[in-house]
C-alpha cells in the first residue's frame, strides 16, 4: 500500500488549515471556538505542577513522527494508568463522515511507552498554542499532566498528555478487533488513510525501540486486509 504524504505541518496550524477540513469535510462537526481553545490551555496551565523550567508533552501517536513542535529534549517516556488505543472516531482527516476512520487516544487502564518532548519555557506560548490548534479542535481529548518516568522507570517529571473524552461523541472505547481493522483499512480523509496513521505510528515506535505488540498486531492485520486479492475473478467457487 502506498503511503500517503499528507503531514500536519507548522505553517498550516497557523493557517488554521485544520479547522477548514473539519468544516468542508464534516460541517456538523462542533468545532471549539478561539476563545474555548484558549480557555482550555489556560486551565491546563494553571494546574502546572512545576513553572518555570518549560513543559514536558507527552506523544504517544502521529505526535511521535510528526511532533511539528520545537523543542530542546525528547526522551523515552512511560506513563501509568493510561494506554493507546484506537478509540476516536473521526469524520475529518482521516476519514469521513460516510466512512469514519479511527485515530489514537490515551484510555485509562494500563500503561503506555512513547516519547516526551521537552519545549523550554521562552517557547511555551507560541508551541502549546500551535498544539491545542492541532489536538483541541473538537474537544475529543482531555489535556492532563501525567506522572513520566523514563527507561529504567524512575520518574523524571510530569507531562502534557491529551487523554481520550470518554463522554465525548466521538468516542468509540471497546470496537471488536474486526470493527477496527475494517476502519482502519478502509477510511481515508483529507489528511490520508486511517491506515497510513497507524503504519506511521508503528514505525515510529519503531524508530524509539519500543515494539507495541498491539500496534504490530493491528498493522499486521490492516496491512493483509488492504493488499489486493490475487484470486483468478474468472474461477468460480
């Protein structure tokens, strides 16, 4: 399957180019506004375990191959009582409204592997405001500070994490597996396929040493059910 080249870049989270594909692609989507946006980033940072020494983010999806931040560090990172999965269901992007594709979110119960970037506190402002452009558009995750530790599991701060809004309506927690590959490897958006979401994210994973077996399993799976058939059509069975 050819992989799609459709990547969130910098210059179009300022453009609000996301915002635009919600609205031409899904227009009963409710999108947040500027100021609920801005509201909702001000409350995240009220609760700032520690000021002053920049914010740790914590990526656990397309934020691990296409971070799109700027940032001075980026480390290995576990977090506990969370873990990925393919829970969202999205309209835009990475699918459509007809045939809506899946995405990641953090779901409570577990534990996650991904990585932690590190943006230094000069660039605080501009960088989380571009993030919330990008992750807070419709209100589907709930941004918290989570506990991090690193390989050898002693913890090294807490991070931004954009967990799963469990009563939001895209919420889709406990597809059968059947239902996940079949979305997977049948949506596509404006931003691509749902499934190039998950190839991207498995080797970006990859790419940090971490081998998530549910992840691998999901992309061994999609990847057999989007390969074309090599049956004769002329043979009947």
């Amino acid at each position: 399957m050819t992989k799609d080249t459709h990547v969130i870049t910098r210059e179009a989270l300022r453009d609000d180019a996301m915002r635009r594909i919600v609205a031409a692609t899904a227009p009963d989507m409710r999108i947040l506004t500027d100021e609920e946006r801005a509201a909702s980033l001000g409350a995240t940072l009220a609760q700032r375990p520690h000021a002053g020494d920049g914010v740790w983010l914590f990526a656990y999806g397309s934020l691990i191959w296409n971070p799109a931040l700027h940032f001075d560090q980026r480390r290995l990172a576990r977090v506990h009582g969370w873990h990925r999965s393919f829970c969202l269901s999205t309209q835009a992007g990475r699918g459509t409204p007809s045939n809506p594709g899946l995405v990641l979110g953090l779901d409570r119960g577990g534990a996650c592997i991904g990585a932690a970037f590190h943006v230094p506190e000069h660039l605080i402002t501009d960088e989380l405001s571009l993030l919330w452009r990008r992750e807070m558009l419709s209100g589907s995750y709930h941004p918290r500070w989570v506990r991090v530790c690193g390989a050898d599991r002693v913890p090294f701060g807490h991070a931004i994490a954009f967990t799963i809004h469990r009563d939001g309506e895209h919420y889709v927690g406990g597809l059968a597996r059947e239902d996940v590959v079949r979305r997977l490897a049948s949506a596509c958006g404006a931003l691509g396929s749902s499934a190039d979401y998950l190839f991207r994210t498995r080797d970006g994973l990859r790419s940090l040493g971490i081998c998530d077996k549910g992840i691998e399993d999901l992309a061994r799976r999609v990847e057999c059910a989007c390969a074309p058939s090599t049956a004769d059509p002329s043979i009947a069975i």
